[in-house]
C-alpha cells in the first residue's frame, strides 16, 4: 500500500470525486433547491456529507478492484473522505444559507417570526462537538500508523532522521489543512452573520428615525428570524399606534370645529370662551347660541370622564342642544329636551354630563338660568366688590329620562359686571403637591381683573390655572367662559 | 438593511458554486491521494 506511486493511487480517488461532480448538479438542484428557502442549508450539508461519502466508497471500491487494497486502507480512505466532506458540507451549507439570506433580503416578503426555532447555540454545540471529534479521530489514526511505522525504522542515525523529518512533515501538513478548513469556515460563517447583522440594525436605524416603511426580512429560523419577526411584530404595533394617533388628532381637529371660532359681536355683551382638553379629544363643551328676541344664550357642559367617547357623548349632546334651540322656550324646557335625548343614548354607556344654560337679555338686562348638576355661574359686581353665584337644583343630564329643571331667574347688573360659567377642571386642579387651585383662587384673578376686556379675564384664568399646576399632569379637561356684562 | 443592489452584488451565483464545490473536490483529491488512503 505504502508503496503505491500516488499517481496510480490519485487516479482511483479523482475517478471517483469527477462521477460525484458531474452527478452532483443534478442531483442538488433536485434534492436542495427544489426545497422550501429555510430548509435548504440543512439539506445542503447532509447532501454534500452523503456525496463525500459516495465519493469515498466508490474510490474505495476502485481500489479494491484495480489494487486489492486491504479492508483497513479501504477504511481509511472512507474515514479520510468522509472527514474531509464533512467540512465541505460544512462549508457548502452556509454558502446555502448566504444565498436564502440574500434572497429574502431581495425579496423582503417573509416577515413573519418562525413557527419552529432550530436554534443557533445548539447547533454551534453540534459543529464544534463533530468537527473535534473528526480531527481526534484523524489525529489518533496518524499517530497509530506512524507509530507502528517508526516500530519498523531500525536503528540506523539516517533512517531515524528522515522518519522523524517526515512524520514532522505530515504532521505540518494535517495541521495546515486543518486550520485552512477552520479558517474558510470562520470567513464563511462571519459573512452571514455579518449580513443578518446588517439586516436587522438597518430596519432598526430607519425605526430609531421614524421611518417605519421598512420590515426585517426574515431570512433564517434560528434566533435571528425570531428578531427578525419580534421586530416586524413591533413595527406593525408602532405603525399602528401612529394611525391611532393621526386618528385622533382628526378627532381633535373635528371637535375643534364644534367649538366656536371665535365669540359672536353683541351689544351689550363681551363674550370670551375656551376649552383646553387634557387629551386630544375632550369631554367639555361651549357655545354661544343666539335666541330668539336678540337674546344671547351661553352653554358650558362637562361629560364625564374624558377621551374619544365622552368627546362622541359631547357631540351627540352639542347636536341635540342645537337642535332645541330652534325650538327654545326657556332654559328648563330645553334642558328638558335635551335630557332625554341624552339619558336614551347614555343609558348603555353610564355616561352623563352636566350643563349650565344662561339665557342673556341685554336689552331687558335680565339673566335666566338653569342648573344640570353644574357648578354655579359667578357673577362679580365691581360696584361693590362682591360675588354672586348662578346656582340652583337641577340633577345632571343622562341620570334620570324625565328629570325636571328649574328656571332661575335675576333682573338688572351693574355696567361692567362679570360672569363667569366654567367646569370644574378648573378649581379641581391640582398642582405637584396635590392641592386644589379651588374657587377662591378664581374670584380673586375675576375681582382683580374685573376692570379688562373679557378675553384677558380668561386669559388671566386660565395662565393661572396652568402655572398652578407646574409639572404635574392636566387630569381633566379646563373650559371657561367669561361675559362682561355692559 | 441592504439594497436589492447590493444583494445582488454580494449574492453568489451558480458558478461561483460549482468553482468553489470544484475546488472543494480538487483538494480532496490531493489531500486523500498524500494521505487520506494511507492512514
């Protein structure tokens, strides 16, 4: 055997690995390419590991026919070859699992996490286990030859010096071979770590600043797919919570137009009015709603809790209000009317709202009133410095179908008194330390203030109201309206 | 995240594959024939 010219010995071998070449194409595409994306470096690797040992059996069989190679030669070579295959399949698979990669980041169509997780830990474990047991095999087998080998040397100094030169050699030689397998693998296996890094950080940037047009592609089943699919998970979220908020800021933008623009220009009157809602939809209400007869009426209205529904609750109230008052009669009555339009569609929800409707008559400088559960209008007298309120019985509307309200009524003001009609978002804020802004606080920005046009008593109200509470988070919508009465 | 260019600049194509399984083969035959059918 050892005699062998390698020529004779490379002719067998390259017989054999040139059939499994030129069959090897056919038979990938078949075996390999035709299969599912994820799947193919794993068939990929045991293909070439099946082909290597094809080679070497066949090569063996060669041997054995041409050159009656002794069984533990022609287990050698299969040994040898199937070693050798095991770091081409290696080596082949991941070249495999590159081109899946490249494809699906080509593609970007697969996107979702993988059903079945073959994990990369475990199969590093499985690699590393393998490939250390096959360079152990190869080196015990090297030594085991040599030993017996140098047993049969003599005892002749030249002999002894060119055996030693040449086990030095072969064991170079094995060692180089090696390592040179080693390293393709290494380059090989960074590549595609390096591409499914890439991959994910890149999503991952265009996220970071805002771009969420772009999904992970998810390319392999291991621990980068599942990141992969996590972080797609994540964009839809993302992206569907942006088309929540776009959502609600049209909401916003739509309640805003039920608002009024600005205040109506009425003899007599100075109207100022505004809602600042603590989300982007709000449950609070004003309008100025003008009568019959040139008299002015003035609503605020609270729903309670906050948010988009008590901003549907609002508007639905808001229409059945308007609607009244093309009928109005007095302040109860529409209350009335809107009450039980309000308490059938807020039975279901358990939602209700309070109001306060003021009827003004300049002419006749009369103020009628009615209460729905609402705090009480203040009405400040700068002649004597004194405050009134507008208060009254009167239970929240969307409580009871057939509730009953109350007309109340006052005759004459002083030139240049104030009306203020607000929710209670106002005094009920409250600053880091927990305390309420309360009513006083109010009367004393009115009082002091009382001498100014009607948007600057607001403005007052309200700059006050939102430096009082500092840092600490707005808890209820704030609306205030504010009439100076001439 | 990696243009389609770019995949397509890096993705190695079918006879990159067949030279490196060629190669692959060619040293098998060399490492078997010095030593793989003697040990």
């Amino acid at each position: 055997m050892a005699e062998l010219p390698p020529v004779k010995l490379g002719v067998n071998i390259l017989a054999a690995y040139g059939t499994i070449l030129i069959l090897r194409r056919p038979l990938e595409n078949r075996c390999v390419t035709s299969a599912r994306a994820e799947s193919q470096p794993i068939r990929q690797f045991i293909f070439d590991l099946l082909s290597g040992l094809s080679a070497g059996l066949l090569a063996a069989l060669l041997n054995a026919v041409f050159f009656g190679f002794p069984p533990g030669s022609l287990l050698s070579l299969i040994y040898g070859s199937v070693t050798y295959s095991f770091f081409i399949a290696l080596d082949m698979s991941l070249a495999r699992e590159r081109t899946v990669i490249l494809e699906a980041l080509a593609r970007n169509s697969v996107q979702a996490p993988p059903q079945r997780l073959y994990s990369m830990t475990r199969r590093f474990t499985l690699v590393a286990v393998a490939t250390a047991l096959c360079v152990t095999v190869v080196n015990l087998l090297v030594i085991a030859r040599d030993m017996s080998w140098l047993t049969t040397v003599g005892t002749d100094p030249g002999a002894i010096k060119a055996a030693i030169l040449s086990v030095t050699y072969e064991v170079l030689f094995i060692m180089a071979v090696l390592l040179g397998l080693a390293i393709n693998l290494i380059i090989s296996y960074s590549r595609n770590l390096k591409l499914l890094f890439e991959n994910e950080t890149g999503v991952l940037e265009r996220v970071t600043n805002g771009d969420l047009s772009q999904m992970v592609p998810v390319a392999t089943r291991d621990e980068f797919g599942l990141i992969a699919g996590h972080t797609n998970t994540m964009i839809e979220g993302l992206r569907h919570r942006i088309e929540l908020i776009t959502a609600l800021q049209l909401a916003e933008e739509v309640q805003r137009t039920l608002l009024p623009a600005a205040p109506p220009k009425v003899p007599g009157l100075d109207l100022s009015g505004t809602s600042i809602y603590c989300n982007e939809t709000g449950g609070d209400y004003y309008d100025y709603i003008l009568l019959p007869e040139g008299r002015m009426g003035i609503v605020v209205a609270d729903v309670s809790g906050h948010g988009i529904d008590a901003a549907l609750f609002m508007a639905s109230a808001r229409a059945f209000l308007l609607s009244g008052a093309e009928r109005y009669q007095s302040p109860a009555r529409l209350a009335g009317d809107v009450n039980r339009c309000v308490t059938r569609d807020g039975d279901p929800t358990g939602r209700f709202m309070s109001m306060f409707f003021l009827e003004i008559d300049s002419t006749a400088k009369t103020l009628r009133w009615v209460r729905a559960g609402h705090e009480p209008a203040l009405v400040y007298s700068p002649g004597s410095a004194n405050f009134q309120q507008l208060g009254g019985d009167g239970i929240a509307m969307g409580v009871l179908k057939n509730a009953e309200y109350k007309d109340y009524y006052r005759q004459g003001w002083e030139p240049g008194s104030v009306v203020v009609v607000g929710t209670d978002g106002i005094t009920e804020t409250r600053n880091a330390a927990g305390e309420f802004f309360g009513a006083e606080r109010v009367r004393h920005i009115v009082s002091t203030n009382a001498s100014r046009p009607a948007a600057d008593i607001q403005t007052a109200v309200i700059d006050a109201v939102q430096r009082f509470r500092g840092e600490a988070p707005q808890e209820d919508d704030v609306t205030l309206v504010v009439v100076k009465l001439m | 995240m990696l243009s389609i260019r770019a995949c397509r600049k890096l993705e190695p194509d079918a006879k990159a594959v067949v030279m490196r399984i060629t190669i692959h083969y060619v040293l098998a035959v060399v490492i078997l024939t010095v030593y793989g059918g003697q040990v």
